[in-house]
C-alpha cells in the first residue's frame, strides 16, 4: 500500500563517515533532511563527548549574536532573513566568525559606552542650563521689621541679628515626584532657616538611559549658616537630586549660561558623530549578523549529531547508526560519495538488521497534513499498521457535517475556506502571527471540505439558515386532498390544522428527489419526523464505521503475518457487532422498505424488538416484523454470546501453544543454522523478520522477536486479551450510544438556527409595512443576524460539533484497528534551524 494508507518502509543504516570528511557528510545529509541518527554514546556525559569544545565555542558564539541582536533591536532596526541557501561552513572558518563577531562586539560596546558617557554629560549641561535659565531670583538679606512673622524664630541668635550672617544658595534639579517631599523634607530638617523656590522646567529634558523626554523640578534654595548648607546637601544626595554651582551675580551666571551653551553644542557635534560611526557599525551587523546565525546554527547542528556517533578503534572513521526510508537509500548513498570524494576516500552506508520498532514515516502534502495532524494528536501510528488519515479525509467532514447540515451556514464556512487557499502563497498570510489565525490557516483544507460536506446535508435536511427550499416540485398534493376530503368553509374555520393522508388517492405522489421534502417544513410534526429519521440514520452510520474500523484491522493482521487473528479476534468481533447492532440496521431498513402508508399504522416498534431479543421474550402488542424472527433473534443473541469465549481465549491458548512448540524446537534449530549463516541471513531479511515481531504480538502477548526469545507470562497475555475483550464488547454498546450525538447535536443545530431567524429577522420583518420603514429597520436587524450567525452558529456550535466529531473518530473508530503506540520519524534537517 501506498505511504499514506500505511507509514513507508524505514531501515537502520550504519554509516562509516571517515574523519576528515564526516563534518562534510553530515553537513550534506542536513541540507537533505533523510535520516534520523540515534545515539551511540547514550552512556557518555555530554561534557565528555569528541566534539564538546566545538559546540561550547558555537554556543558562545550564539551568546555574541543575541547580544548583537539586542543592540540591532535597541537602535529600532530589523534584521532581514538572509538571502538564498547559506551550506554550514567548513570548521576553519569558525574562527574567522568568531574574530569578526568578537571585533563588532567590542566596537559596539565601546561606541555604545562613549555614546552613554558623552548623553550624561549632556544631560548634566542642560539641567544646568534650565537652572540658570529657569529665572529663581536670589532673595534680599533678610532684616528685621517691628512686625512678627510665623517664620520668625522666637528665639534670636545672641551673637546677633540675621543680616550679619551670610546668604548661600543651593541650585540644582530633582525629578518631579521627589519635589514635594524633598520641599517638606528640607522645611522641617532646617527649621524654616532657608528659602526655597522649585519650578517644572519649561522643555521636557531626553533621558540619557531610556531616551524618553522626561519634565524635571529645578530648585534654588537660599540658607544662612554652614550647618544648615551641610544638613541641606546630605538631603538632596539621599534623593539623588543634580547640584550645580550658581553665582550671586547675575553677570556672572549670564557668563557660565553662555559658556554652558558653548559646551552643549560641542558635545552635541561629538555625539552626533559618535551616532553616525554606531549606525555604521549597525549597517554592518544588519548585513553580517544574519547569515552568520544561520552558519553557526547549522556548524552547532552538525557537531551535536556527530557526537552521536561513536569512534572506530583507528580512530580513522566516525560509526553512526540512522534511521532512513527505503526509498531514500540511493539518495543517501550518492550523498555521502559526493561529500566524501575530496577526502580520498569515500563514505560507506550499509543496512543492519534491527530488533527495535522502526519510527514512522507518513508523509503528507498541502491537503492531508490537517488531516494526518487529526490522527497524530490522537497518537502516532506503529511502524506500518493501518493509516487512518486517508478514511478520516472522507469520514471527518462527512460526520461534523451529518451534525452541521445548514446550506448558507455551510456556505460561509466553505467561502471562508476557500479565501484561506486561494491566498495561502501570499508572503503576508504566510508571515501573520496571530495564533488563531494560525491555526484556521492551518486547518484550512479540513475547513474547505466540512463546510463542502455541511452543503450537501443541509440539502439533505433541506435547511439554509433554518429555511427549507423549494427546489423540486413538492411529493405532496393538497389540492387532491381537498377535492376528496370534502372540506367546507366551516370545517376549515373550526380546524386550524388539517392532515394530509397519504392513503387518499393522488395526495402523496412519490418521494422528493433530493432530500426532504420542503411540505414538512410547514407541518405542527416536523420535529417528530426529524427526530425519527435523524435517530435511525445516526445509528446506521455508527454501525457502519465502527464495522469499517473492524474491518481494516484485517490488513494489519496480514501484514504483520498473523492470520491466526482473522479467526481469533476479526471474526468474532464482526459477528458481536454486526449479530447485534447490525441487525438493529436490518430491522430499520426492513421496516422502511416493507410496510407502505397504508399499514404504517399497524407497524410493530423496533425497539421493543430489540429489547426482546435480548429477554428472549416476545410482547403480544407488539407483532413480529417477518415469518421466524423470534427464533432469528435467540439465534443471534447466542452466537454473539458464543463469540465472547473465542475471543477471550482464543488468542491467549493460540499463543501459549507456539510458545510450547517453539521451545521444544529450540535446541534444534539453534544447532542446524550455523552462525554466518544466520548473519546473512538476518542481513538479506531482516525486513521481513522484523515486521512480525512489530505487530501486535509484541504489544498485546509480549511475543518474542525473531531473534531473541522474551519470556512468555501466560497471565500477562490473558489480562490483556480480558481488558481488550472487556473494552470491544461493552464498547460496541457505548459507541453505538454515543453515535446518537450526531441526531442531537444535528437537532441542536436546527433549533438554534430557528431560533435565531424567528427572534431577529423575522422580528425585523413585522416591525415596518412600510418600504422605507422597513429597509431601515432591516439593516440594523440583518447586522446582529449576522453577527450572532458567525459568533454562534458558525464558530460556537462548528466548534461543538468539531469536537463531537473528533471524539467519534477517537474513541469509536479508531480504537477498533488503531494503537497509536509508534513515534515520528524526526530527520536530522536544517529546515527548522534556518
């Protein structure tokens, strides 16, 4: 089968990479992305590995980009992705890289560091400057005055009164939240012995650090005596406030003004340069930095897988061990001779036989990957069983739609879809970062066929935004029922509601073509029918999935080589299940085709059949539906009865006796095939053998491998086989119940629908006679329709049925053929490193 029913052949390689070229080889076999390499020094310390200190110098290298990175960033600039396919570079060149990197670093830090350096210094000038600029007049010499004050000291210095003493004056600048406190701070520290006038500065000031514009509190504070100068400047450095020297004179402070402004102009010119020298620097690590972060990405890359591999006893070769799809081994052998050639001697790949599951490898394209993504979350699948991700294309959508039939909210799902791939090569749908939108763009294959599907059974149900529509002419004729029937004016008048009999001649002519026919639509019992018709099609749709999960577990009992399981366990649970529910089906579409209008009134229930069939009784209200069907029932009922053993049993006792034959044949097995025989043996066939050891036998019974025998617990492989008989017997009840979620949520579906258009737009519709009442009140009526439409039918109730429909395919479907036990192929690519 092809790679999508079932996951691609994968082999275990051995590769002799010689030294001088294994940095080649495994540079290549990046770029190409073919194999996984496994671990041989899984038992080494990563600090004891051949090529430690080549992946410490490319890690601190990664230090070194990250920290150009942040300076790119810091300075508003982008680093734009390189251009074309950069190779590894060869190991010589790493020190180049390094140097380069190393110098660019250092010219960084130190232009950055003067450029730091020469902003405070500008800073300090132009708080300067707003202190003198800012206008504080210096107070007069206090003297005394016959009046009293509040700030008048009621004791006076004896030395003397106040205008013998020394005015001194303290001028600087504070950030603005520090003003009031210091000003309070400074009043009750120096008991009102000063003069203290704080005012905003008129410019807002860049700040040297952020480089935001930041608004400061200039201050000029007036004391006498040394001891209140003192207690003044320890205050203002606990706030971290900027004192400057301010002259008496105003001549004087017009000079340092001027002389300031010179100094500002000067350092201005200086760091302009020092700017334009940084964004030369800049330019350079914007043109450098980017391919060197992929270079070095990949050189880390390559060292780490080739600490992977072990070392030959001449130290003249590198062993490695790879997973590798079978198809891909040509590639990979004209690979390695192509890297290897300029080394003199050429790079060796060989298949060895494996006694561990191979990963899997499934590949997918465009359209399938949503779909094998559906399956993968649930598990990945063993090494070549059966895929469920090419059924699930078709089942998937089908099943969300069986519970999302709506033609225009199908409609809108599909032209959403739609948009999505039309656009899907566009750079800037590809570069979107929204998570949301990633993940609908992702999921919009699967969007494109759900809403496909939604059309299609929303022509079944015959709804589009919970309306039916007349596309073929109606089964139903009620003119012939009111020619027959003989209704008067007053018979109508007294009866709101007439019945339509399909017994009288020329009133039911025929089904619909397509779907339902749109008269239903109309009656008081269209919830009645739809409930009987969507039950019965949801548990005909359940039986036959779960039988179809049955079935395809046949193809993993061939492959694997274990037909003992067609007669054990397929065949047992096909007559458990389709015994059963099957017959449950049979009764439905028996009783549809058999009974006409005319004897539907005495047709018997087939739920209470089914419930007598397990009673083995028989109700007397209830009349058989066919010659015999009690006795085809108790029949039924025991042999499903009689499978329950076979499949409890059977499986464990066959195993247990191809143990017994298996030991007693050992010995002389193990003398007839000599060694090298075996060797070339295991080499040619290994494939083969192997696949039998990777079935289910390995997992379920703990069967040996083709090789070496594992111990065989017969208890272990009975618990097992009783959990999996257990699980398929009372879970083909559950699940064929649990596929009834898709006649509720369909119901659901529908109501909301009805709903909505009977509360919104059909509200709209009667509030205006009028044809321009009418078109505006419509439009803002048909605007919350369509919000509510998208908010809760399309995304609320998609997403409810999204997950209804993920679990019946989890847990109802898969679990009848599926393990989900494997893991994924991961190849060594530099793909996700660039």
């Amino acid at each position: 089968m092809g790679s999508m029913f079932r996951s691609e052949e994968v082999a275990l390689v051995q590769l002799f990479l010689p030294t001088a070229a294994a940095y080649t080889c495994v540079s290549q076999l990046g770029e190409l992305g073919l194999v996984e390499f496994r671990d041989l020094n899984a038992s080494v310390s990563a600090f004891q590995r051949r090529f430690v200190m080549d992946v410490r110098r490319c890690e601190e290298l990664e230090k070194t980009f990250t920290f150009l990175q942040e300076e790119v960033w810091r300075a508003g600039l982008a680093l734009s992705p390189p251009e074309g396919a950069l190779p590894a570079p060869p190991p010589r060149d790493l020190l180049r890289i390094q140097e380069e990197t190393d110098r660019l670093a250092q010219e960084l830090r130190d232009v950055r560091g003067n450029q730091q350096t020469l902003r405070a210094q500008l800073h300090q000038l132009q708080l300067h400057e707003a202190v003198l600029g800012q206008g504080h007049c210096p107070p007069l010499v206090a003297t005394d005055t016959d009046g009293s004050s509040e700030r008048t000291p009621l004791l006076q210095d004896p030395r003397g009164p106040h205008q013998d003493l020394r005015v001194n004056f303290v001028a600087g600048a504070v950030e603005p939240h520090k003003a009031a406190a210091l000003e309070r701070l400074l009043w009750r520290a120096c008991r009102g012995f000063l003069i203290a006038s704080f005012r905003e500065t008129e410019q807002p000031l860049q700040d040297p650090v952020t480089g935001e514009p930041a608004t400061w509190m200039t201050f000029l504070i007036s004391y006498w005596g040394e001891q209140i100068g003192q207690k003044i400047l320890k205050i203002t450095n606990c706030f971290h406030c900027h004192v400057f020297p301010f002259e008496e004179q105003e001549e004087a402070r017009h000079a340092a003004l001027q002389q300031l402004q010179q100094q500002s102009h000067e350092l201005l010119e200086v760091l302009g340069e020092t700017e334009r020298f940084l964004s030369q620097v800049l330019g350079r690590v914007q043109r450098l930095l980017p391919p060197w972060q992929v270079q070095i990405h990949k050189m880390k890359a390559v060292y780490l897988a080739l600490n992977q591999c072990s070392v030959s006893a001449t130290h003249k070769c590198l062993i490695a061990e790879a997973w590798c799809a079978a198809r891909d081994l040509p590639a990979l052998q004209q690979a390695l001779q192509d890297s290897s050639s300029e080394a003199g001697v050429s790079a060796v790949v060989h298949r060895i036989p494996c006694r561990d599951m191979p990963p899997t490898l499934v590949r997918t394209n465009r359209f399938t990957a949503s779909f094998q993504g559906i399956v993968d979350a649930y598990g990945v699948g063993r090494y070549q069983e059966v895929n469920p991700a090419p059924y699930t294309v078709v089942t998937f959508p089908f099943l969300f739609a069986v519970m999302f039939g709506d033609v225009g909210h199908g409609l809108l799902m599909f032209l959403f879809a739609l948009a999505m791939v039309l656009a899907e090569n566009r750079p800037a749908v590809k570069a979107a970062q929204n998570e949301i939108w990633r993940t609908f763009f992702g999921g919009r294959y699967l969007l494109l066929l759900m809403g496909l599907f939604s059309v299609y059974t929303g022509f079944i149900y015959n709804e589009c935004f919970s309306r039916a529509t007349v596309i073929f002419r109606s089964g139903w004729n009620v003119s012939a029922m009111v020619d027959q029937s003989g209704w008067s004016d007053e018979f109508l008048a007294q009866h709101p509601l007439l019945t339509l009999d399909p017994n009288v001649s020329g009133v039911f002519r025929g089904p619909y073509p397509f779907g339902i026919d749109p008269v239903w639509s109309l009656a008081v019992n269209h919830l009645s029918f739809l409930n009987s018709f969507k039950m019965k099609m949801s548990v005909i749709l359940g039986v036959t999935h779960m039988a179809f999960g049955v079935v395809l577990g046949v193809f993993n009992h061939l492959h694997f080589r274990q037909p003992y399981r067609l007669l054990l366990e397929t065949l047992p649970e096909l007559v458990f299940l389709l015994g059963l529910f099957g017959y449950l089906v049979f009764l439905v579409f028996y009783k549809w085709l058999c009974y006409t209008p005319a004897s539907a009134a005495s047709a018997p229930s087939i739920l209470i059949h089914f419930i007598n069939m397990f009673l083995f009784s028989q109700s007397p209200t209830n009349r058989p539906l066919f010659t015999g069907q009690e006795l085809v029932q108790s029949a039924l009922v025991v042999l499903a009865l009689a499978m329950v053993p076979v499949l409890l049993l059977g499986t464990p006792l066959f195993l247990f006796r191809q143990h017994r034959r298996r030991s007693r044949k050992r010995p002389t097995g193990r003398q007839l095939v000599e060694p090298g025989d075996e060797d070339q043996t295991g080499l040619l066939d290994s494939s083969n053998a192997s696949e039998a050891a990777w079935g289910s036998d390995e997992e379920k019974a703990g069967c040996p491998g083709p090789e070496e025998e594992a111990e065989f617990v017969p208890s272990e492989v009975f618990m097992h086989q009783a959990i999996h008989t257990i699980e398929f017997c009372l879970g083909c009840i559950s699940n064929t119940a649990s596929y009834l979620r898709l006649w509720a949520l369909s119901l659901a579906h529908a109501q909301l629908s009805e709903v909505l258009w009977a509360m919104v737009m059909r509200t709209g519709l009667r509030m205006g006679n009028k044809i321009g009442v009418m078109a505006v009140v419509l439009v803002p009526i048909f605007a919350a329709f369509a919000v509510l439409t998208v908010a809760i039918l399309l995304v609320m109730e998609g997403l409810s049925a999204f997950l209804h429909a993920l679990r019946l395919h989890w847990v109802e479907f898969q679990n009848k053929f599926y393990s989900g036990t494997g893991y994924k192929l991961s190849p060594f690519s530099f793909a996700v490193e660039e």
